[in-house]
C-alpha cells in the first residue's frame, strides 16, 4: 500500500502548529484497487467454500459477513493499522466493496452448491 508521504512532491513547512495532511491522488487510488481486488478474490473463494460446505440461507449469508470481517481486519493488519497514513476515512478500508463482494460470493456459492450437492 501507498502512504500519503510517498508521492514524491514537496511539502511546504509551515509554522502554524496544525497541518492538513496531504494525500496523493494516485495513492489512494491504488489503495482502493487493493481493497476492491481483495474483497472480490475472497469472495468468490468464500462463496466456492461455502457451496462445497453445503451452506444455505442464512449460514451462508453469515460466513459470508464473517469472511468480510476477517478480510477487512486482514487490510488494517497490511496497513499496520495506521490507516489514516493510507486511507482518509478507517470506513473506506472496513464498508467499500462489500456490496459488490456479495453478489459475486451467491454466485460462486449458488454454482458450487449446484455441482456438489445437487449434480
């Protein structure tokens, strides 16, 4: 992951006693890939687990939120969790990309579900 120091440009010293922190643009970006690509690879590797485990209904959405849970503690843990070096908001690194995570986690558990339990 990229810090908000990394970018290369000079910071101007100031002697006020507060300073804004800056962020790099392109920094972040790449931050929000690492979040979005990881999300997405977990779940449809939880979603392939929980269909071979044979999950239904409501287990399946609870290993999913579990999966979640543990990927977004696994992205503090990358971040050494100093997450405002990383990210401006901590709910960048533990909301985004959950929603899109989910509907990739039914379709691999629904599929893998199918061709284990049902074929």
């Amino acid at each position: 992951m990229a810090g908000h120091n990394d970018s290369g440009a000079s910071e101007k010293k100031s002697n006020e006693a507060s300073q804004v922190p800056t962020f790099s643009a392109e920094n972040m970006q790449s931050n929000m890939k690492v979040i979005y690509y990881s999300r997405t690879f977990l779940s449809i590797i939880g979603g392939a687990i929980a269909g071979i485990l044979g999950f239904t209904g409501l287990t399946g959405f609870v290993f999913y939120f579990l999966i979640m849970a543990i990927t977004s503690v696994g992205l503090m843990a990358k971040a050494k969790f100093s997450i405002h070096s990383y990210f401006d908001s901590s709910n960048r690194v533990i909301f985004d990309g959950f929603l899109g995570g989910l509907m990739s986690f039914v379709l691999f558990w629904t599929f893998a579900y199918d061709i284990v339990h049902i074929f």
